[in-house]
C-alpha cells in the first residue's frame, strides 16, 4: 500500500491505541512485520505540548519509517496548528483522529462525535490538510449509530479534501465496541471511493484478515487490541497472506525473549517508575491464557521496582519451561 511518496512493506497497520501504542509498541510491531503503526493521539490543545506525556507521544527517535502521528481536536485552527507541530517535531503522516468513541477528546466533542457534523468535519480536514506537506490520513467509524452510517459522505469529503487514505471501524460510535464490527459498510464505501480504505475491527487472525480484505477489497487491515500481548500477529498475517500458511505460535523461549526486549524498552522509554507500571498491563496480555497467568499477574502487579518486575518475569517463563518439559 501507497500512502504518498510512502510504499508500505505490507497491507498491515498497527491501530492507535491510547496507552498502548508508544514508541516501544510501535517499535515491536514494525520489527515484526507491520507496514504502519500510528501513534497515540496527540492532544490538539496546545496547553498540553509542553507535557511529559505529550512529549513522550512526540518522540520518535530511531522509529522505522514512515513516522505517522495521529491528532484529535475539534477546531480546525487548532489541528492546523498541531499538525504543523508534529510535522516539525518529525511525523511524517499526519492521521486525524475521528473513530475514538470517547465523549469528549480535548474537552470539547471530537472523535467521532464529529461524524456528526460533516461541515465541520470538512473545516477540519481542509485545514490540516493545507496547513502541512505531508500525507494526511483518517479514521472514521462507519457512522454515529446504526441509523446513521455516514461513512460514504465522510469519504467523499475525505476525498475532496485531498485525504491520502481512509481507515474504518466496522462499528458506529453508539457501538462503542459492543457486538461484532460490520464490514459491509467498509465494502460500500471501497466501491466508492477511490482513496486508499484501510479496514479494521475484530481482525484477530491471519484468517480474519484475509477473509476482511477480500470480502471489504480494502487495501490494508489495521489490527489494535488482537495485538496486545501478540505483536508477532503481524509476522503472522504477512506470513499467511503470502503463503497461505499459518505460522506456529511462537514458543515459551521465544516469547520469553520478546517479553523481557519489551520490558526492557520500556524502562529505557519510560524511567523506572512510570515503566514497570506501563509494563504491568503488557505483561498481563502476554501472560493470558498460559498455565497459572492469574496468579504471576497477581505477584508481578505488586512490584515496584524493575530488578523484581525481570525476576518474577524470569521465574514465570523458568516454571512454563518446567512444565512442558515434565509435559514431552
Ligand atoms: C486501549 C485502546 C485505545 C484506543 N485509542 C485510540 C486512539 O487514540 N485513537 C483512535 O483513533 N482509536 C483508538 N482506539 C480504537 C482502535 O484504534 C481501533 O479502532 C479499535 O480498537 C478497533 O480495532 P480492533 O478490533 O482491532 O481492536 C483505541 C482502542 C483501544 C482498545
């Protein structure tokens, strides 16, 4: 996939997360084959730049490219603004953030609340899109709720506006992230448009993927929570697509040394104190669903210090290695 003078290795494309996506995450992902990642969304209230968090969301430093920041606000002026910001500070895709489901997004109505409003949605869009060089994507939801799925008239605006490529959510904004996410509306909206259409929603498999980009035709499938405690599901889907193979999941030693990579970034990202509690959630997802996860969660979300965070993580892997190999 092309988004401007950027040829993706793959369909693949890391979903924003919020608390999840930072520079580590996104690191990972990359390394493990996904073509794109977005950042957390970066505030467009200009009050919050100079925060740490903020400036953490901005630092990109040894990031594969393309660097793709996404931004979330409600005026046009603002995002014009914060576009240009991250563009200075390195992003070299601009992503506009109107698929979060939260009330309020910079407190004011943002994300999709402003599905809304397609006037202002075209002020927005015209505005970063000429307030900066680079390619600028979005990120819509099919629609505010079922009776108004407006993603058709959001691509046609996308498209007038000069967007390079267009993200849905297979949900409406009531849907928040209830029930199953719908493809079809994606599918119509592909038909229609002649922007690039990145599907996403419930793909948790390297079979989902394929399934949703021949059933939608999109041109990429953008995986968020199916990630969580799984980068590798992009080594995965990229393998499948290619071959029509699926790849073993990768074993106890090999997650091992994913994991400690991980937690070790993030320390380094994050400082002690902030990094093995950013840790402790990633830990969780990695550790789901393997023998005695619960209590190692447990244990390890009591900890404070780095040196016990790697211990405990040491001892769990020693006590899965143990297990099977008592198993074979
Ligand atoms: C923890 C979390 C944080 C999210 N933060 C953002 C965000 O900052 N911007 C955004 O556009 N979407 C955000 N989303 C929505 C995801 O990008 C994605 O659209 C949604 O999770 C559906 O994809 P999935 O089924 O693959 O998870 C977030 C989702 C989750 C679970």
């Amino acid at each position: 996939m092309q988004i401007g003078p950027y040829k993706l290795r793959n369909q693949l494309v890391l979903a924003p997360m919020a608390g999840v996506t930072d520079r580590p995450f996104r690191q990972l992902c990359k390394k493990f084959a996904a073509g794109l990642a977005v950042s957390e969304m970066v505030s467009c209230n200009s009050a919050l730049w100079g925060s740490q968090q903020t400036l953490r969301r901005m630092d990109h430093e040894g990031e594969v490219e393309p660097r793709t920041v996404q931004i979330a606000g409600a005026d046009p002026v603002l995002m014009a603004q914060a576009a240009r910001f991250n563009v200075e500070r390195g992003a070299q895709i601009i992503d506009i953030n109107m698929g979060c489901p939260a009330k309020k997004v910079c407190n004011v109505m943002a994300g999709s609340a402003l599905l809304q409003n397609e006037y202002l949605v075209k002020q927005i869009l015209d505005a970063v899109v000429t307030a900066v060089e680079v390619p600028v994507t979005l990120k819509i939801r099919t629609g505010w709720d079922p009776g108004h799925r407006n993603a058709h008239s959001i691509a046609r605006i996308a498209e007038q506006a000069g967007i390079q490529a267009l993200a849905i959510h297979g949900r409406t904004r009531a849907c928040a992230y209830k029930g199953e996410a719908e493809y079809e509306t994606i599918r119509a909206v592909k038909q229609e448009t002649s922007l690039p259409v990145i599907a996403n929603g419930d793909i948790t498999s390297p079979e989902i993927a394929k399934k949703v980009m021949e059933f939608t035709g999109a041109d990429a499938v953008m995986i968020g929570r199916a990630a969580q405690g799984r980068p590798w599901i992009f080594r995965e889907i990229e393998h499948y697509l290619a071959t029509g193979e699926l790849l073993p999941e990768p074993g106890i030693e090999e997650t091992r040394t994913i994991m400690i990579e991980h937690l070790n970034n993030l320390y380094k990202f994050y400082g002690e104190y902030t990094g093995v509690r950013v840790a402790r959630k990633h830990i969780a997802w990695y550790s789901k669903g393997h023998h005695n996860g619960a209590g190692f969660r447990q244990r390890v979300n009591r900890v404070d210090s780095i040196d016990e965070q790697l211990c405990m993580t040491h001892a769990f892997f020693d006590s899965l290695s143990a297990a099977q190999e008592m198993a074979a």
